[in-house]
C-alpha cells in the first residue's frame, strides 16, 4: 500500500491511508461512547430515584430555597439540613461560593422541587454546551469536518453535565462575546455577566480587556457589561440587602479558604506555607503581567478568538483555585486549532487526552481522590497541545505560501461584515 507523501501544503497526513482511516475510527469511536455515557447518566439521574452525591445543583437549589424563603442563603445550619435531606452525604454544608451578584441565577429554583429543578438546570447545562460549540463551530468558519465533536465530547465538558456545574453557563458567556464582541458590542458585554459566574478565571482575559477597551474605544461592550452587572446586584439588594455582608461572614468563618484545591497555585501555596493564601494569587499575577505584554505587541491586529483563547488556556492554568470543571475555558482555543491544523495525528492526539479523562468515567471507577489526581495534568496538557499545534498550524500557513494568511484574513473579514448586516 502506497504511503501519503508529508505535505504541509497539501494538508495531507503523513501517515499511510489505512492509518489514517483508524485514526479516524478511534477518534469517532471515543467521541461516540463518551457522549452515549455521558448521556445515559444524565437520564439515570433525571429519572432515577435520587439526584445523587455528585449533583453541585442540590447546593444551588438549597440556596435558592433560602432566597425564596428571605433567609440567609449562606446560613450553614439550614444548609446542611436540606443538603442532607436530599441523600448528599456530607460533614457540613456546601455553599455556592460564586459572588452574590449570582444569586439571581439560583432564585427560581427556590419556588420549585429538587426534581423539577434538577430535570431544568440539566437541559440548560446541557444547551448551554450545545450552543457553545455550536457557535464555536460557525466562528471557525463552519468547518466540514467533524472536529468540532472534540468540543461536544471533551471529558471537562462531559463532567460538568454529570455533576451540573455552573462553568459551561461560564463558557457560554465567553463563547458569546467571542461571537458578538464585533457586530453587537452591547450585548457581548452582557454575556461577560455570565464569565463573572467564575471571576477568579478572568483575571488576565480581565486585564487584557479593559486595555482593549482603552485602544480600541469599544466603550458599548462595557456598558453592556455594567448593565448586567448592575441589574443583577440589584436584584439581589432587593430580595436580600445583607447578601454581601453574609457573603462576607461565610467566607472569614467557614474556613473554605483552606480547602484542598488541585491547581497549581494551591500547590505552590501550600508548599511555602500553607496558611498564607495570597501566595496563589503569585501565578495570577505573573500571567496578568504577561497578558498585558502579549495584548500590547499585538494590539494593531488583536483577534480574540486567536489570542483569547490562549489567555483562557493560561488563566485557567494559573488561578489561584481550578477544577477540572474549570477547564471548559479551554474548548474555544482546541475547536480553533483542531480545525485549522492539518495534522490528524495532533487531533487524535487531543481526543486520546481527553479520553485517559473519560476512560475513568465509563470504566466506572471515578472517585474523588482521581478527580483530584486528573486535575494537576490536564491544564498544563491542554496548554502544551495548543501550543504544538498552534506552532504545526504556523509553520502550515507558511508552507503554503505567504499569500494564504492575507487570505484567509480577507475571508475572516468579509465573513464578519456579512455577520454584522
């Protein structure tokens, strides 16, 4: 059987065509049993008898619960009673630790049960990854391939529907001012309410931003962000004026801020010393000085769908606390670079990552203690595989000659004009 020549221009594979097409067969395989999994739990949960241990929504729907009955939604004891009284097993109460300008988010949940409110929030997080990817795909110019099933199935995002977590409603805001941030500025600012689910993420995406506001006097994206903003802190001054002083209360007196945390920051804390919790702000701040460099020498041609998605990729590996959950964040940047690049063997690459991630789902051996041990490697995988692929990507666009970046920049160009009318 005769073997593909290498090709950078071509974009043909290197490897022989009967390789090629097991490693499209592998790739679609684990894409495929991933989302069958992934989804097979979501209707076990909807319609099972418990909602489960793992659910983070009985923590929201507790607070809710407290809001709609005009009670502290940071009270401890009343929390631990109906976060027991759902079967969560637990020492003491769980609190929902975003900032209370997120409290509407949870309010309507607290006029309804635990079931039906379980059944809504799961089909929102689930269209909210749907949506995402979606848009993800159009923005990458609508690709024919099926790479963006990497988006769909990638192992973060298959955990966040399992457990129902806030941070693919945070990926949704980013996806949609990625997508609106051009033809309507207003409303991009308004998604970013949905990034402030999770501020501690932002911080060089926050940095970078306000100095892109500066140069470019896109001044509509931030009253679009401070009109969210606003009408969420005011929604809940109305419904509960002492939320932030109770916010406050539980933040100095729960002792949260000495959890065990598996990122890397919290590493680099608790080896200087573990009681001096500023030092995970140490890798915030380096990456924030880094992204105000890395914006300003590229200020004149900033794209943030390119050069966002690598400040994401970084913040996420540098906040001072991260989940797994968390790494969602890193979607935009994969979608990106997986469907430009014209390696196979990166993207299969990718897809094997994630499912080393996935393989403890479906093996059913998934446990607390290995959800710690997956997140200490996966930032830092995800960013090297951006960057390795970002590089194969470059050195593609410069195989193929130097009128290909002009281009595809005037496609880009025309493809936003055509958007915004």
């Amino acid at each position: 059987m005769r073997s593909e020549v290498p090709c950078a221009a071509t974009g043909r594979s290197v490897l022989p065509r009967y390789l090629r097409v097991s490693t499209r067969f592998v790739l679609a395989t684990i894409c495929a049993v991933a989302f069958a999994f992934t989804f097979a739990v979501l209707v076990i949960a909807l319609f099972g008898q418990k909602v489960g241990n793992g659910c983070d929504f009985i923590i929201y729907w507790a607070t809710g619960q407290q809001l709609a009955h005009h009670s502290n939604p940071y009270d401890q004891v009343a929390l631990a009673q109906m976060e027991q009284s759902t079967g969560l097993q637990l020492k003491t109460a769980y609190y929902m630790r975003n900032p209370p300008w997120t409290l509407p988010l949870v309010l309507p949940f607290g006029h309804i049960g635990l079931r039906s409110g379980v059944m809504i929030w799961s089909l929102l997080v689930f269209f909210a990854l749907a949506i995402s990817v979606y848009l993800l795909w159009k923005i990458c110019g609508r690709p024919r391939s099926r790479r963006y099933l990497i988006g769909c199935t990638f192992a973060p995002a298959l955990l966040c529907l399992i457990y129902r977590q806030t941070s693919l409603f945070v990926l949704l805001g980013f996806v949609l001012f990625l997508y609106l941030h051009r033809s309507r500025p207003f409303f991009a600012g308004m998604s970013l309410w949905l990034c402030l689910l999770k501020p501690h993420l932002f911080l060089p995406f926050g940095v970078v931003f306000l100095a892109w506001v500066v140069v470019t006097r896109n001044y509509r994206v931030v009253a679009g962000a401070l009109t969210a903003l606003g009408a969420s802190v005011g929604i809940t001054f109305i419904v509960d004026p002492l939320a932030w002083a109770q916010y406050s209360h539980m933040l100095h007196t729960s002792g949260i801020e000495m959890d065990f945390n598996p990122c890397l920051s919290f590493l680099l804390c608790r080896s200087i010393t573990p009681h001096r919790t500023w030092i995970q702000y140490i890798p915030t701040a380096l990456s924030c000085a880094w992204a105000l460099g890395y914006f300003w020498t590229r200020r004149d041609r900033w794209d943030w769908m390119k050069h966002g998605s690598l400040l994401m990729l970084v913040g996420v590996l540098t906040a001072p606390y991260c989940w797994i959950y968390d790494q969602v964040l890193a979607i935009p940047g994969l979608m990106r670079v997986a469907s430009n690049i014209a390696s196979r063997d990166l993207v299969l690459l990718l897809a094997a990552l994630s499912a080393l991630v996935e393989a403890s789902l479906i093996g059913g051996i998934w446990v607390h203690s290995a959800l710690l041990r997956w997140n200490y490697w996966t930032a830092p995988a995800w960013l090297a595989w951006y960057l390795i692929a970002s590089a194969s990507e470059s050195r593609n666009l410069r195989a193929r000659g130097p009128g290909v970046s002009e281009s595809l920049r005037n496609k880009e160009q025309v493809a936003e004009i055509l958007k915004a009318g």
